[in-house]
C-alpha cells in the first residue's frame, strides 16, 4: 500500500505546485556537460510560462555563429509545431511531478532525431537544469545542461 501512495501523489499534484519556468537564463559552462558534441559559448533563454504555453527564445552562439530560435511549447500533452534552419519540429510536453518532460521530433540526415529533454527547476527557483537525451541517425547523445536566472 506504501509504495502505491507515493505515485498517487505525484500524480495529484496541482498547477500551483508545478515550478514556473520564467525567467531569463544563462548557461553555466562549468556545470553543464554536452559530452562529444561542442559545447556552445554562449547558451540563453527568454522563457515567458503561462501555463500550459510556454513562449522561449533561445540564443546560441557557437564557433559557427550565432543563432536565434523562438519556439511555443505546451505542458499539456499538446502537439507544437515550431520552424527552424534545420526544419520543422514537433513537441509534446508533460508534467512529471515537478519536472517537465518535452518530447521533439524532427527529420534529420535523412532519419529522423528524438529527443526526450527534462527539465528541473531548484527549490529555490534560481537553477534551471535541462538533460537532454538525444538519438539520431548518427547515434544517441546526453546533454546536461545548467542554467542561472540572471
């Protein structure tokens, strides 16, 4: 019977109970681990949470440049659509307890990419941490990235 309460609960969680994820958000280098891939110099989000709508932009600059995505997520179980240079990708987002889970299709290289990002915000609403399990035509990646509030 024990082990039954502790799902039941999770699962009662109300709206008020889940983090809010607004903020601005800057990527700590020494916290965060892309493992093969190279790690951007610059990583940012404008997150606006309303939810279940999620508004973010996301800022990257790397060795090849910068880039500016704006994307619409949902927490609620909805399919998004969102455009980028690497084509349309399409999104469902879930509550598990107080993380949320976002799902991400996209065709890539001729295949299609998954991945399956997590995200958790600190009791104290002041570190964002995104992990990011990512498979590809090209293989399967982890990425674990740490975000301040600015």
């Amino acid at each position: 019977m024990r082990l039954l309460l502790i799902p039941l609960t999770l699962l009662c969680l109300s709206a008020a109970d889940r983090p809010n994820f607004t903020g601005n958000w800057k990527m700590d280098p020494d916290k965060s681990n892309f493992g093969q891939l190279p790690r951007p110099v610059e990583y940012e989000r404008k997150i606006d949470h309303k939810d279940p709508l999620i508004r973010m932009s996301v800022r990257q600059v790397s060795s090849t440049g910068e880039q500016t995505v704006d994307l619409k997520l949902r927490t609620d179980g909805q399919e998004t659509s969102n455009s980028s240079r690497t084509g349309e990708a399409k999104t469902t987002g879930k509550w598990a307890g107080r993380d949320l889970q976002l799902t991400t299709t996209r065709e890539i290289d001729g295949g299609q990419a998954v991945t399956r990002e997590t995200w958790s915000l600190s009791d104290d609403g002041k570190t964002l941490t995104s992990v990011t399990l990512m498979r590809t035509p090209r293989g399967a990646f982890e990425i674990k990235m740490v975000l301040k509030k600015e």
